[in-house]
C-alpha cells in the first residue's frame, strides 16, 4: 500500500475539480448550461479513454450486453 501516493493522487483530483468547476462558473454568464456541459464531457473522453488503456481495461468497459441497441435507445429517448 502507498497512503502518501493515494493522497497525493486525491488532492490533485480535488484540484482539477475545483478549477474545472471555477472556469465553468466564470464563463456561465457568457456559455450556455448545454454547451459547457457538452465540452466538459468532450474534453473529458480522451482522459478517460487513455487511462482504460493504460489499464488494459479498454474492450471490456466498452463492451455491453445490447449490442449496437444502446445507440437506438440513445436516439430514442425523450
């Protein structure tokens, strides 16, 4: 176990929320809710696509039971 490592690792998380969360509050009067919504998603994806990888965990998080269904009921839901 590494304690300091998972501190370490917890503050720099606690960080990046706090300035995500201060840039989205600034520029709130400016962007609309939708479209800072949609960029924090867009810029999160490739963070999240490389840390799958790097944990060898890529094909079986992106697997899923209903097949190419969950773009169907993606486009169909309300």
């Amino acid at each position: 176990m590494q304690p300091l490592r998972g501190i370490a690792l917890k503050l720099c998380a606690v960080m990046l929320f706090i300035i995500m969360l201060s840039l989205v509050k600034a520029v709130s009067a400016d962007v609309p809710a939708g479209q800072s919504v949609f960029f924090r998603s867009f810029f999160a994806i490739p963070v999240i696509v490389v840390w799958l990888l790097l944990r060898g965990n890529y094909l079986s998080a992106c697997a899923c039971a209903r097949g190419w269904g969950i773009f169907g009921a993606a486009l169909l839901a309300p």
